[in-house]
C-alpha cells in the first residue's frame, strides 16, 4: 500500500488581466454590483491570442521542472476539456516540448472541475501497481475561449490557467481512498455548443448543494475521521456563493475551508492545485496534515479524497 506526495506545485494564468468592476465600463447592462456580492469574484484572467492550453501548460511545467530532474519521470496526465485541437493529446505535445523521455505514459483525461481529484485516482492506481513513479499532473483549461461576449453567466465567473504538480508515491501502511459522483442527467447544465460555453448556474448549484453533503460524508466515513479531524478543507473554487453555502450546509469552521476565488476567478480543473499552491507558499498546511479535496461541476460529476500532507 502506499501514499503520495503532491510537490512543485506550479501554475500560469492567462495574461489578460480583468477587474470585475471596470465591467461597468463595458457592460453598462449588466448588474456588476450583483455579481460582485454572488460570485465574490474581483478579478479574472484570461488568455490571450497567442494563449492556449498547451502553451499556459508548458509556462506552467517549466516553472515545476526548474529544481527537478525530469529524466525521472515516466508519465505524464494532462486534465484538459478545452485543448485548441482535439488531436493529438496535450500530454504527448508536452513530452515533445519539454524534450521528456519517450518510454514514458502519456495521456489526457477529459474532465473539469472535478478533474484534479480524478486524475489523483488514476496515479494512486498507477503508482500502486508499480506502473509508475513519478508523474507529471497538469491541468488546464481556457474556457474563455469559447465564450461569447455577452455570456455574463460565464464572462464574470472563468479564468483560462494550467497547473502542474509532481505526484511520487510515498511508501505507507495507509492508501489513499476516493468518492466518486457521476450525474450525466445534468451534461446540459455546463456544456459546448456550437463552439462556445453555457452554463445553467442554477442547475449546477442545486447540484452541488444536494450531492456534495453525500459526497463529504461518504469520504471521512472511508478513512473513519470526522469532520473534525480534518485541517483544511479544499473546495473547488467555483464562487462565494457556493463555497459559503457548503461551509452553512456541512456546518465547517470557515477558518479551515481556503478561498482564493476572489483572487483569480475560477480556474476549472487548476482550481484546486492552484490553492494547495497557495497553502504552501503561505506556510498554511503542515506535514501530516490531513487536507479534504472536493471538486465538482462539468459531468456533472464530483470527487473527494483525503490525503497527508507530506
């Protein structure tokens, strides 16, 4: 049985950076001060021209090889939805441009929000059936780029970024456990139509409200902890009003559920990654701390896992 280490955390955000409030300016119809008080979302940023999954990806590795030895590793897992060309996978263009080995894995897994703890299930596995050792975890997404202009559901909610990690396994008596939530009845809540993204927030709202809960509980009751024993808690960062209706709802102490969605908007799949980042830089997550990661949206689908710190 084993553990894994979450290391190097890195990531790149779009160049474009937009203050929600300047949205005035443009958007003279939208309620700004609306959005404001919703999303809690103050700033966003998004791709430019020259921007695309790909490119933010490679910004993003090279920030996380900069102290590694990448002839280590042998797999490389790209969470994307939004490549700029459906062929071939991003992770085997990443392989090419960062001049990786070539007797390694690679692949891409078609997820969002959720994907990040997705794509930790698929390297536990890895790494527990010796496949592996070391993995290359990116995720990216540019939403952005198939937004229309006036989708203010979407246009003051996504930032476009890609993360990037190094997973190893850590010898352990304990394995890492995950929960899983697949409703493909709710595909059309989030979806891409004719070359550009709508969302029903609503509906993906009452999704998370309803689900998460079964969710969260199925989790701790996995690894016989309670809410109690966990140190942080990690939510996607879809908006305040998601983030405090599930700390009202699991009645969490605010103090442990991290926020940065004000920061930089929601990034999708880098989300969650982003924020592990943002712990660490800050000295706010420990060795051995036990750290609840929850991502949920696109699918719809969810999951959730508990992993120590290391």
């Amino acid at each position: 049985m084993s553990h894994f280490s979450i290391s190097n955390l890195a990531n790149q955000l779009g160049s474009n950076k937009v203050i929600i409030s300047n949205l005035r300016k443009t958007h003279p119809r939208w309620n700004v001060k609306d959005v404001l008080t919703k999303t809690g979302i103050k700033k966003l940023y998004l791709s430019n021209e020259n921007e695309d999954v790909l490119n933010l990806s490679i910004r993003s590795c090279k920030k996380t090889l900069k102290n590694f030895n990448k002839t280590k590793i042998d797999c490389v897992i790209v969470v994307t939805q939004t490549a700029k060309k459906k062929l071939p996978s991003v992770s085997c263009m990443i392989q090419d441009q960062l001049n990786l080995r070539k007797d390694i894995i690679a692949f891409d897994i078609g997820l969002g929000c959720s994907g990040f703890v997705y794509g930790l299930s698929v390297i536990n596995s890895l790494l527990n059936s010796n496949t592996v050792k070391t993995v290359l975890f990116v995720c990216g997404d540019t939403y952005n780029k198939f937004l229309n202009e006036q989708n203010r559901t979407c246009r003051t909610v996504f930032s476009d970024a890609a993360s990037s990690c190094i997973v190893q396994k850590v010898n352990s008596k304990k394995n890492v456990k995950f929960s899983f939530l697949t409703d493909g009845s709710g595909a059309f809540d989030l979806i891409e139509n004719n070359n550009n993204i709508e969302m029903k927030g609503s509906n993906i709202f009452h999704f998370t409200t309803k689900n998460i809960p079964n969710l969260f509980n199925d989790i701790l009751k996995k690894n016989k902890l309670n809410k109690k024993d966990i140190d942080q808690f990690v939510f996607h960062q879809a908006s305040k009003l998601v983030i405090d209706k599930l700390t009202e709802i699991l009645k969490l102490d605010d103090n442990k559920v991290f926020k940065n969605y004000d920061k930089i908007g929601n990034t999708v799949s880098s989300s969650i990654p982003i924020a592990l980042e943002d712990l660490k830089k800050n000295k706010k997550i420990k060795k051995n701390q036990k750290v609840m990661l929850l991502g949920f949206g696109v699918g719809l689908s969810a999951a959730a896992s508990i992993i120590n710190w290391t």
